[in-house]
C-alpha cells in the first residue's frame, strides 16, 4: 500500500489518516436506468492490477474526499486529486 | 449556549506536582482559550479565511478549504462571535469547551514532535504560521506553527488526557516540563 499520500489541501501524510471507500470509476447511472445497470454499478467490480482510482477521505485531516491514482502494484502514487474537482473534469469529459 | 465545563479544566489531574520552574522545552496547557469553528460557504471561502487571518487577536488555524477555527486567549466568547457575525458568508459555532489549546515551546521541540506526528515539521514545509489538521498521538489535532521552536495544538477535549501523557512521554528524555499557563 502506498505509505504516503499527497493531500492537496493538507500536504503529504501518512497513510493511517485515510480510509479507503473504493473504486471512484464507475460512473452512477441515471435514476431510470435498467436494473442490470444498477446491478453492475453497485454489486459488480473488477479486480484490476496495476493502475486504479480510488476514493480516499483524509479522515484525520481536512476530512474532504480524494480520489487517489496509484498502483496496487507498485504502490506508485500517480496523483491526488479532490473529488468535487474530479467530478467537475469527468462531467466535461 | 455551551454548557461551561471549564470551571474545571479536564488536564487538572494530569498536572500536579512539585515542580513550579518551567524548562526551556515546557508544555503549557491554556486554562480558558476561546475557541470558534467557522465554516466558510461555497464562493466565500478565501474571503472568510482573508478576514479571520487579518483579524486581531484572533489566531485563524486551517482545517479544509471551507473550515477553520478561530482561536483567542485574549477576547471573550463575546467578542469574537461579534466578530464572526460581521464576516459574509461564514456560519460558525462556540466550541471552547470541546477543544483543549496546549502550547509547546523549547529547542527540542521538533524532536518531541516528531515523537508524536508523522508530518515533517521542517521550516521549510511547515513554516511559521502555517497550521493544519493532522494525526496526534493517534487523535485528530490541530498543530500550527506560532514561532521557530513554538508549537500550538488543538485537541478534541476527551482525547486530551491521552495526548497529554504521551507528550509528555515524548518529552521525557528531552526534560519536558508541563504547567497551566496562568
């Protein structure tokens, strides 16, 4: 696990100040969407290896979300990122 | 109105004692800071925290970027919600009596520190008045810098009397004294 995690409002810090909610890559679908839809985005994950964002909270922190790119790998951090700013530029998308 | 349970200060068992002359390295605990936590609305945020930092008296430690604290060892409860009443677009409540405000001071102090945080407290990163929210002896604090070798922390009231003592474990080897700031 990546021991140390650039927070962009606190700084870089120790991995115990966060809590790992999951994968920040699924998109939620429309309310009227199909169930199957639904299912996929609540029940079904993949396991990937390598590169996969995330959604950490800096807990002990500013206490914001984060959505982290790192590699479950080679615990190499790609970048850290606010998640109402990773909203905004997937929404652009 | 906040119930006022500092008639009594919740580190008074821990300091007791014999010993009266503070050390060069000295923990000084604040018997009645005043206390505010002001959160900024969206859009207002560097407005709020651009006059709580040119406030007087009132030092302004960071959280996020919409949440900050207000603190004063100077001006009443008063006077500073006064104050944050004038600030557009700032909610902001009392909570002197959920925080505990310790200042810590001495040459040593960035090795006692460092005892305790898992933050580099160089100059160069952490620089006079910069504050932040980070991990204290496994609590939630508020650490900011006020000068070279003067530290300022900002604990949850209930988890005051385990950092308490494990600052002052932390400073044991480093002669750490600890007293109320009177």
């Amino acid at each position: 696990m990546a021991s140390l995690i650039t927070c962009p409002h606190c700084g870089t810090r120790p991995k115990e100040e966060f809590s790992i909610r999951g994968a920040a890559a699924p998109k939620r679908p429309a309310p009227a969407a199909k169930d199957e839809v639904w299912h996929r985005y609540v029940y079904v994950r993949d396991n990937p290896k390598g590169r996969v964002l995330e959604y950490w909270h800096h807990v002990a922190g500013c206490r914001r979300w984060l959505v982290v790119d790192r590699d479950n790998f080679t615990h190499e951090v790609f970048g850290v990122m606010d998640a109402s700013d990773f909203e905004r530029v997937r929404g652009v998308e | 109105m906040p119930i006022n349970l500092l008639h009594r200060h919740v580190l008074e068992d821990h300091i007791s004692g014999f010993e009266t002359n503070a050390n060069p390295n000295h923990l000084s605990v604040i018997r009645r800071p005043v206390i505010f936590s002001v959160l900024a609305h969206a859009g207002y945020e560097a407005a709020v925290a651009e006059a709580l930092h040119n406030a007087d008296d009132i030092a302004s430690r960071y959280c996020s970027p919409s949440e900050f604290l207000a603190v004063s060892q100077t001006r009443g409860a008063g006077s500073v919600a006064e104050f944050l009443t004038a600030i557009p677009g700032a909610s902001f409540v009392n909570q002197s009596d959920g925080f505990v405000l310790m200042a810590i001071s001495g040459p040593s102090v960035r090795a006692i520190l460092s005892k305790c945080l898992a933050v580099d407290l160089h100059p160069d990163t952490f620089g006079e008045g910069h504050s932040a929210a980070m991990m204290c002896c496994h609590v939630a604090a508020n650490v900011a810098r006020t000068g070279r070798n003067t530290f300022e922390l900002l604990v949850p009231r209930s988890f005051a009397g385990s950092v308490f003592d494990e600052l002052m474990e932390a400073g044991s080897a480093h002669a750490l004294t600890r007293g109320f700031a009177d």
